[in-house]
C-alpha cells in the first residue's frame, strides 16, 4: 500500500498506478474485497492526508475535507455549523463505522442508502476535485450521484464546499431489516429564510437522492417566515405531496384502469411523507 502525505502525491500515485484503488476508512472496500466483490491490484491509502481531515471557512460556505469522518462531524462544534450533516454521520451506523467512514468514501462509493448524499443535494454542495497536475476542478455533488459528470482517471474528491445557511435544518431516516442502522428511506431538508425557500432530498428509496422541487416551491409560498410557521394542514399536505413526487401513482393501463402500488411501495411512500411532515415541522418549530 502506498501511503502519500498530500492530495497531490496521492493523486500522483493513482496516476502512475491506474489499476490502483484509494482507500481512507475502507468501510465499504473491505466490505467487497470480504465478498469477493473486488480484487484491487494496489491501494492508495489516505489516512496520513492532514489537510482534508478538518474544514476551513470561505466565503459564507464551509469548505470540508474528505477525509473527515462520520465520528468527527458528529461532534457538537461541526453540528453547530451544518446540523443536518451532523446528524447523518450519527445516524450512520455503529462506532466502528462512524470511527472509520469518511465524508468522501460516502460520496465515491454513491450507495443508495448513504446517509450524507440526501444532506448534500439539500444543501447544493459542490464538490473539489485534485488531479493530475495540481489540476481542481468543480463538480456539483448532484451531477457526480446522478452520473451526469465522473471522476476522470487519477482524480480524487479532495473537499466539499457547503452553504453555511444559519438556519435550521433537520435530517431524519428510516431504518429497516437490511442492516444495522441502514435507512430504507431518509429525508434532510434545510430552510434558506434568506430566500424564503425550502430544500428537501429524499434518499435510500433511489439510486441517488431525489429532490421535490414543485413541493419545495410549493410550501416555502405557505410558510409565515417571520414567525416561521404554517398551517397543520399544510404540513400534512407537504409530506403527501413530496411521497407523491418522489413515488408517483402508476400509469393508466391500456384498459383505462389504473393499477394499484403494491403493499410494500404504500408503505414506502407512507414513510417518506412522514418523514418529511415531520423533518419540516421540526425545522420550523
């Protein structure tokens, strides 16, 4: 295993190995190397990378490394700064995993239920990427989940800029028998009283977080800003119509008839919207 001490000798080493494969917490590579998923003809390890295990401020954002692990953005210090991403590196399984993991390895490894994806396409984050070169360049954390934009050869994700909004925000999942601790549907959602909006993403029910921007739009016209408040009716209405958005009803058949979702999908979309009921109402109370 190599073991690089900068970004860029890291990148460095990938590009003269490009068989190679980077490795910080190795929750989940060990995970496929166990299950004879991956057989990785070199590693580049990243645990001695300093300078992206801690966050720094840049112009009204957070700009966070991406080795910071789930333990250390749990801690009350980062929770005061971005509160949802807090929340998902607690809720994102035992210790050990939350010792290990990395901001970063949640973002490369894009698994659906990655419980800091969905806190990310809330927030809009962006992505810095080091390569080759001393190259950086930018990549929306929305393109590089839904394959719009890829990591090119020899290229590592070196930090994650993020908003730093002053305002509530609020992270909640699901879990169910698939694993300790692992969601089967999660909502993040951030308020923005800056412009008055609301942003909400929907995870582990896809293969990347999905975001309900009619219901966003729709609800931020509904809530009493200055006092921040809305209507229960409202609230109701919002997590049924982000449930809907998210997992729409069946197309008509050819009959005319229209099909029903199974029991197991309902109930999905049960769970979501409830989750989202409740993560806004938490936001505004």
């Amino acid at each position: 295993m190599t073991l690089p001490t900068t970004l860029d000798e890291a990148v460095a080493a990938l590009t003269a190995m490009p068989a190679a494969v980077p490795v910080a917490g190795g929750t989940d590579l060990m995970a496929a190397v166990n299950s004879g998923q991956l057989r990785p003809a070199a590693l580049v390890g990243l645990g001695r990378i300093s300078e992206i295990r801690g966050w720094q401020y840049q112009d009204g954002h957070a700009l966070l490394g991406a080795g910071l692990t789930h333990a250390r953005m749990g801690r009350p210090d980062f929770a005061a700064l971005i509160p949802a991403l807090a929340a998902a590196a607690r809720a994102a399984g035992p210790p050990h995993i939350r010792n290990a993991g990395t901001l970063g390895g949640n973002i490369a490894t894009a698994a659906p239920t990655g419980d800091a994806l969905p806190v990310l396409a809330a927030l809009e984050a962006t992505l810095i990427v080091a390569g080759p070169g001393g190259a950086r360049r930018e990549i929306p954390v929305s393109h590089l989940l839904a394959g719009m934009e890829m990591l090119r050869a020899g290229e590592l994700i070196g930090y994650v800029r993020v908003p730093l909004l002053h305002a509530p925000q609020v992270f909640l999942k699901a879990t169910g028998r698939t694993g300790p601790g692992r969601a089967v549907a999660s909502v993040a959602l951030v308020l923005d009283p800056a412009r008055r909006g609301v942003r909400c993403a929907v995870g582990a029910i896809a293969p990347m977080p999905l975001r309900p921007l009619d219901a966003e739009h729709w609800v931020a016209q509904l809530i009493d800003w200055d006092h921040r408040a809305i209507v229960p009716e409202a609230l109701h209405a919002f997590g049924e119509y982000v449930a809907a958005a998210c997992i729409p009803d069946p197309a008509p058949a050819e009959d005319g008839s229209v099909p029903q979702l199974p029991p197991a999908v309902l109930h999905l979309r049960r769970t979501v919207a409830a989750l989202a009921r409740r993560a806004l109402g938490r936001a505004l109370s």
